[in-house]
C-alpha cells in the first residue's frame, strides 16, 4: 500500500525493485457486524504477534525517466481477544485481510512524485463474544462477514535522488472519497542505505486509517447486514530492496 524507493535511472531504462517487508503494528478502532455490539480494537505488537497466524507483505516497483509504477500486497490473518466490559462478556475476533494496491506516479521536479492508485480491501471478520444478560449469564452470539472494496487514491512523495546511497522517502495517501471508504489515508517515513547495486535496506514508521462501513444504520442493524471497520494501523517496518 505504500512505495518506498524510486528506482529510475537517468539514462531511461527500465529499472526496477523488489521489496519483501515486515511490519510492527499497533491497531486501534472499532469495528462491528450485524446485530452484535461493537468491538473496540486495541492491540500492540507483542499481542499482535502473539496472536498472529499467517501474513505476507510485498512491495515492487518497475520505472523509467520520470514513470513509476508500482503494487503493495499485503496478506494478514490475526486474532485478538475482546476486552470485557458492560455489554460483553469476553469474545474472540478473528480479522482475515488482503490488500492490493496499484500506483502510477511522476516525477514534476527533482524532490517531488504525484500520481494515483487503487487500493483493493477484502476484509473477513469473525465475531464469537459472550454477552452479559440483564438477569445474569450470559448469551453467546457470532457472527461472520465477508467485504471488498475499492478505494481511489491521491499520492504524494519525496526523497533522496536514484542512486543515492543513503536513502529516504517520504509518502502521503488520501482517499476513498465515500466511494469505498468514508476515508482512507496513509503516511509513511523511510530511511536506508543502499550497500550494492542490487541490495538496500531501509526502515521507517507508517500510518494506515481505514473507515468503512456498509449498512451501518438502524435498518441495518435490523437485517443482520451492518458492517464496520474504522481502526488505524501504525508502527514501525522494515525493508529488504532488490534492485535490478
């Protein structure tokens, strides 16, 4: 979902990168489907990676003169225990996300890319929760809701030069537009050295916010349809490129 590092070189070749990385991720927000009670969200790294079970994480890019293309696919299934409260009990979520994302982007100056992309979500949420009875007890309620979605996005970035040793990259995405979506946005700050022609590491921080929601009104309630998924992802990353 995110570019890291231009590889275009002056001469008007293709040049191209390929990074496989890893991500380090709190997660905080809400999410809610059907006529269950909303589940707030909130997990650090340890109980991310406590209770993670699969993922896989990709970023490549082809360029040439001032053309980027790149794509960002991200693949995660995760657990996470519900924090009890008033309304429940205690409870499980289960969160199964793909996130594909395709960019083309330009170089205006130097310093400066622009260009848009399309970012892909398919979300599965499992909601198995225990809750609290008026009289006492408790009644077990679950639920499983499968979306996609399709967010336009607006992408800004700025860095080192192609070729530079020591590498940074700045990257700002807007979107959804309510087309998707309500709104998505993202932010991202690396840093690296390239040690070779062919091999870089670089390391930074990121930002991802994702609001969607689908039926999230009374009626929806009702018909046992609503779908919520408004949490904010943000932590450190790293970076192994492939140039070629």
């Amino acid at each position: 979902m995110a570019a890291q590092e231009s590889t275009a070189v002056q001469d008007g070749k293709w040049a191209f990168l390929i990074e496989p990385y890893l991500m380090f991720p709190n997660m905080e927000g809400t999410t809610g489907v059907g006529a269950l009670p909303d589940v707030p969200v909130s997990a650090n790294p340890g109980d991310i990676f406590d209770k993670f079970q699969i993922g896989a994480m990709l970023y490549a890019e082809a360029s040439k003169g001032n053309w980027h293309v790149g794509t960002d696919i991200i693949y995660m299934k995760l657990k996470q225990d519900v924090e009890p409260g008033i309304v429940i009990a205690n409870g499980k979520v289960t969160a199964k996300q793909f996130a594909w994302e395709v960019a083309g982007l330009y170089s205006v100056t130097s310093w400066l890319d622009v260009g848009v992309g399309g970012l892909l979500n398919t979300l599965k949420l499992e909601t198995d929760i225990n809750v609290n009875e008026i009289g006492g007890g408790t009644n077990n309620r679950s639920r499983k809701v499968s979306q996609t979605w399709f967010d336009p996005m607006l992408i800004a970035r700025t860095g080192s030069k192609p070729g530079s040793k020591f590498i940074y990259r700045f990257r700002g995405e807007i979107g959804g537009f309510g087309i998707g979506s309500k709104f998505a946005w993202q932010l991202q700050a690396n840093a690296g050295y390239r040690f070779s022609k062919l091999f870089q590491i670089t390391a930074g921080y990121r930002f991802i916010g994702i609001n969607y929601e689908k039926n999230n009104t009374a009626e929806g309630i009702l018909n046992n349809n609503r779908f919520l998924y408004d949490v904010n992802t943000f932590g450190p990353e790293i970076r192994l490129g492939f140039n070629f």
